[in-house]
C-alpha cells in the first residue's frame, strides 16, 4: 500500500492525538500511473470542450456565467450546511427581503471572494495563484459571516479537526499549525512546476485533495478547496469561463466524496479519488452543457414573443435582455438600469407581464416585485 503522510502524536487541547502530515505532491512509491485514467481523462476534457463551445452559441456569454457562478455558489456553501437558495440570492441582489440573511451573506461572500481569484489570474499585474492569493480570497469568504471570529484571511495558528466533538475523537485531524505554511508552499510549486506526465485535471484533483487534507483555515476550507479547482481549471487552460458547477456534483456524491478524500490518507488510494474527480467533471460539464441548451432554448422563445408583440418597444426589449442577469426585480430596479422614468419601466415591465413572460409575485398595487419564473425554474434543475 502506498504511504500519503506520515502520522504523528502532537498534544492539543491537553490530550496526545495522531495527526497527518502529507508527502509532497506528486504520489510516490509508486507514483501515479496515468495511463490508467487515460479514457477518462480525455472524456473530461472532450465535456469541457462540447461545454466551451456550446457557450459560443448563445448571445451572450454573461448571463451564462451569472447563473452558473451563482450555482456553483450556492451549492459549494450548501455542502457546509447553508440553506440558503437560488430565490433568495436573487431576491437579495433585488434589494427584497430575505429570511435567513446570514446564510445568503456566505453564498455571495463566496462569489467576491471568486471574483478576486479571477480578477487577479486575468490581470497581468494581478497575483499568480498562490498561497497569498488563497489568503486574500478566504478573507472575503469569511468577512462578515459567522466564521468573522475564526482568523480571516490567516493560516490557522491552532489545530483543528474534522468529525468529533474534540481532536482525540474526530475522525481526521490535519496537520499541526506550524507545518502549514511549508505544506502549502509545496504545493504552490507543484502547482507551477512542470509535471510531466501529468495532465491538467489529474494534476487538479491531486491539488484539491491535497488543499483538504493541509486544512490550512480555521474554517472555510472546503469552499476555497473548490474555489481552487475552478482557478485550476482556468489557470490551465482547460475552460475559458466558469460555466461549469461541480459542486453540484459533489453534494450529489457528498458521502462518496469525503470517502475517497479519506481513502488518500488511510490506504493510499490516489487512483480512486482520481477516477472518482474524473467523472465528476465530466458529468458537470455535460450538466452544465445541457442546462445552457435549455436556458438558450427558452431565451429564443420568449424572445421571439416578445419581438412580435404589438405593445412592445425598446424600453420593453432591453430590459428582456436584462432579465437572465436580473431574474428577480422591482419596477425601481428597471428605471434605475434602464436609467428611465419610472412611468417607462413600469410599462416596459408590463408588456413582458401581459405576455407571461414575468409573474408578479406580491399581488399588490404598489411595491410590486416580479420574477422571470421559468427561466428559475430551469437553474434548479
């Protein structure tokens, strides 16, 4: 069986505990043989490929990413056990009222911190994707929210643990602190080095795996582990905007998910979790290809009915255009992005009301609030 880490007693909180300590990337003794993912490897990039180019048929590539960046959100902060929805994101970006506000702070903290990542892997003069980067990143995941008081933004300084109600009977305890900062180095070289042999996405899932097991935040690691597989998969060329959300994936398959990250530590097992990466990112992309065909199909259409109503105008038109960008709204919020008067957006909101394309949702005469439902409807599936 293949070491991983080598186990170590370290006192913590008054009691001796076993903790792990990771082998540098890549495996060793024996090292991956990638052959054996060759099939599925390619399978996953052929996905991503369908996936990039499907994402060119559309008009534009924006409302795209503003719905999968907002899944992708939602769900990689549901499998840490927020509840918060897709309605109650748009209804917070609608400035309507939200009833569990804390857990939709964490969901768009989420998407700051992965506009920071982009931001400065795009710009020539930004950070490269480091340590530091990460640091900056899981400032903004956790300002504000309730892990404020668990060092933001910092390397842990003390030992957590994973499972359990203390270290001596969590199911994992990652490395001690004072190892942390080394750890993360390496892996930061790894990340950048050349590995020959190695392709992308296998090199992606020995990254994430690896991130988890270092634990290097008091909280907040698994969003910025798959935070890192979307940078990965950017700062390799493998797709050119964040259409894909494998977090979907991820929480479908959470038991077996945790499973073959723990098999890693305890029995070497680096092909399972390779294998089981693999398919993941095949089966999101081809998720994420088939939602875009629907939410393309259902823009056309409604666009169609639009175009051939008699009552409609510009002011009408663009704020269709608007609307998978902005699927929850209020009258107010349409003259302040079409920058008109509000008789205009009123009567622009009411023609795509009259066609069914929006719904009303308060039943009231003033104060109205309105929802682009059945384009909702298709990003929950």
């Amino acid at each position: 069986m293949r070491s991983t880490g080598t186990t170590i007693t370290s006192t913590t909180l008054g009691e001796s505990v076993k903790v792990f300590v990771p082998h540098a990337l890549p495996p060793s003794e024996p090292p991956l043989d990638a052959d054996a993912f060759a099939a599925a490897n390619h399978a996953a990039e052929m996905a991503l490929a369908r996936l990039s180019g499907v994402a060119g048929l559309v008009p534009s590539v924006d409302w795209l990413l503003y719905s999968a960046i907002r899944k992708e959100a939602l769900l990689t902060s549901q499998i840490e056990g927020t509840q918060a929805t897709l309605t109650d994101l748009f209804d917070d970006e609608a400035g309507l009222a939200v009833g569990n506000s804390d857990d939709v702070e964490e969901v768009t903290n989420y998407l700051r911190a992965f506009r920071l990542v982009q931001s400065n892997l795009r710009d020539p003069a930004g950070l490269p994707l480091s340590v530091r980067l990460l640091c900056d990143a899981h400032r903004l995941l956790q300002g504000g929210v309730r892990g404020t008081g668990k060092q933001p933004g910092e390397l842990r300084r003390s030992q957590n643990w994973i499972g359990g109600t203390r270290p001596g009977n969590a199911v994992f305890v990652p490395p001690p602190p004072e190892q942390v900062a080394a750890l993360l180095g390496e892996l930061e070289q790894f990340i950048h080095a050349p590995q020959p042999g190695l392709p992308p996405l296998v090199k992606t899932a020995l990254v994430h795996a690896q991130f988890e097991t270092i634990h290097p935040f008091l909280d907040g690691n698994g969003r910025i582990g798959r935070l890192l597989i979307a940078a990965l998969l950017e700062h390799w060329g493998l797709l050119p905007e964040p259409l894909m959300y494998l977090s979907g994936y991820l929480k479908q398959h959470q038991t077996d998910y945790y499973r073959h990250l723990s098999s890693i530590r305890t029995h070497g097992d680096w092909e399972g979790w390779v294998a089981f990466f693999l398919q993941g990112v095949e089966a999101a992309a081809l998720d994420a290809e088939r939602g875009i065909v629907s939410i393309a199909s259902l823009v056309a259409a409604d666009r169609r009915r639009l175009l051939a109503a008699p009552k409609a105008g510009p002011a009408s038109y663009r704020l269709f255009e608007l609307l998978p960008m902005m699927p929850r709204f209020t009258v107010e919020r349409v003259r302040q992005k079409l920058a008109t008067s509000f008789p205009t957006a009123n009567a622009a909101v009411q023609v795509l009301a009259e066609l069914g394309i929006v719904t009303e949702l308060t039943g009231q005469k003033k104060n109205r609030s309105y929802s682009y439902q059945s384009y909702i409807e298709l990003m929950k599936l």
